[in-house]
C-alpha cells in the first residue's frame, strides 16, 4: 500500500516540475565583478536552503574556451566569461525567488525595466525582464561553436626586453603579436636603425 501511495505522489511531483521547466525564463543577473563563480555557487546552496529547486532550475555563466600563452612559450586551457560580470538564471519570476535570488552575497540587481518613483528622488525598483528565446538561443549557440580565443599579455605598443637569441638585451617595441603561432614582430634598435624583428613569446620579456 505505501508503494501506491508513493507512486502518485512522485508523478505529481515529476509533472509539478516539468511545468516549472517548461514556464521558467532566462533572466540576467548583475553582480559584482569577478564574482560570477561565487554568486553562481551561493545561489545554488541559496535554492537548496529555501526549497526552491522547483522555481529557480538553472543557474549559469556562459562562457567559451580560450588558451592563454604563458611567458614561457607554453599553452594553458581555460575559460573566458561571455558577459563579466553577469550571471544567468532560469526561473519562474515570484517574489519569493525575487528574494532568494536579489539578496544572494554579490548580487547587484536584475537587467530589466527601471520603474520611477512616484515621489522624492533616487532610482527606483527595477523589473526584471526575461531574455527572449532568439537572445537565449544565440549566447548558448556562441559558447557551444566559439572556436578557441587565443590570450597573452602582450600587445602593439608595449616595450619589451629580449631575453634570449641572437637579439638578447635588446630593447624594442612591440608592433605585431601572432598568437595562433606564439610569435611577435618588434622593432628593435639596430645600427642605430629600427628595425622589425620577428621573435618568440618565450625569447621576450614585456617592461612595466
């Protein structure tokens, strides 16, 4: 008998949620720079705490790959966020997730629609407005087919320091940097000329 009590329990249970997932929108949510991963982490426990799992049913960060070249040449794989300083939420919007969502450690408020004050100054509450499905379906689509971004730091303009090679000890200017092949192209004082030389990432050292 508690098996037959169980069952319609759980189906009701499986079909409550299943609405909740086919009603939820994607919102975004601002919050304080660098803590994506931290907000991301605090409102997961936050859903738990407050029994809402079946009204806040995801919460990301999109972002795409990225390889960053360290100064010794060598390539690390990583991560870069599409949009700093935002996460993505999907829920069904209610005043209680309102809360559990706003007041999570970090966050700074909802994108949406700022509603004025009727009197005094100051900014008013702002209504958080859903995504649309085409804004949805192009932010998952870039992070699913974003092809690796390339990272070093080093750019045109920077004045480096040759550490190694034929060149070593000579000061130049950075006036072209290929990632993809972890070299640069600086000019580099020569007989009193400049001029351009092509180097390696791990043959140069940037000055501050």
């Amino acid at each position: 008998m508690v098996g037959a009590t169980d069952e319609p329990r759980n189906l009701e249970e499986a079909e409550t949620a299943l609405d909740a997932l086919q009603e939820a929108r994607w919102y975004a949510v601002q919050v304080a720079s660098g803590c994506e991963k931290r907000v991301k982490t605090n409102l997961e426990q936050r859903i738990q705490t407050f029994d809402v799992a079946d009204k806040i049913v995801q919460v990301e960060i999109p972002h795409t790959p990225a390889v960053k070249i360290r100064k010794d040449g060598s390539r690390q794989n990583t991560e870069e966020k599409v949009f700093p300083g935002y996460v993505l939420v999907r829920m069904v919007m209610d005043d209680d997730v309102w809360q559990v969502v706003r007041n999570t450690s970090h966050v700074i408020n909802f994108v949406g629609a700022e509603q004025k004050r009727g009197t005094g100054k100051g900014r008013g509450h702002v209504k958080p407005m859903p995504l649309s499905a085409s804004e949805v379906e192009r932010i998952f689509k870039q992070t699913a087919e974003q092809e690796p971004v390339v990272k070093i730091d080093m750019a045109v303009g920077d004045k480096i320091i040759v550490r190694e090679g034929a060149f070593k000890d000579f000061e130049g200017e950075v006036i072209e940097v290929t990632p993809e092949r972890s070299r640069l192209k600086a000019l580099l004082s020569i007989f009193g000329r400049d001029t351009p030389v092509e180097l390696e990432f791990n043959q140069v050292e940037k000055q501050s």
